[in-house]
C-alpha cells in the first residue's frame, strides 16, 4: 500500500516535468511550421511587385503590345 502511495504521489512529478519538456518543444515546431508556411507569400508578393515594372494598365494603341 505504501508503495503504490509512493507512486501515485511521484507520477504528476515526473509526468509535469515532461509536459513542460513538450511544451517547448512544440512552440519551436510550431515556430518553424509558420515560417515555412509563409515564406512562399513573401516570395510571391515580391514577384508580384516586380512583375508590375512590365505590364501597365493604360490602353495600347492598335496593334499595341507589352514586351
């Protein structure tokens, strides 16, 4: 009876240091997975800013073209 006492009484010790163990470990998961995931946008919206120096929204004459 004691020694289950005993363990019942060590068990949210050990098991509260290893929440905490994974708690950092997801914010430096979590940390990564949005930078990977919003790296793209940050690429896509330069390529947009880029890509506006070749187009432009003023009419052309006839036979008119970008190039």
């Amino acid at each position: 009876m004691k020694k289950l006492l005993l363990l019942l009484l060590c068990v949210p010790l050990i098991v509260s240091g290893q929440v905490q163990q994974l708690d950092a470990i997801i914010q430096d998961d979590a940390s990564n997975f949005l930078e990977a995931y919003f790296s793209p946008l940050g690429q896509s919206f330069g390529a947009g800013l880029n890509n506006g120096w070749y187009n432009t929204a003023k009419p052309h004459k006839l036979g008119g073209f970008d190039v």
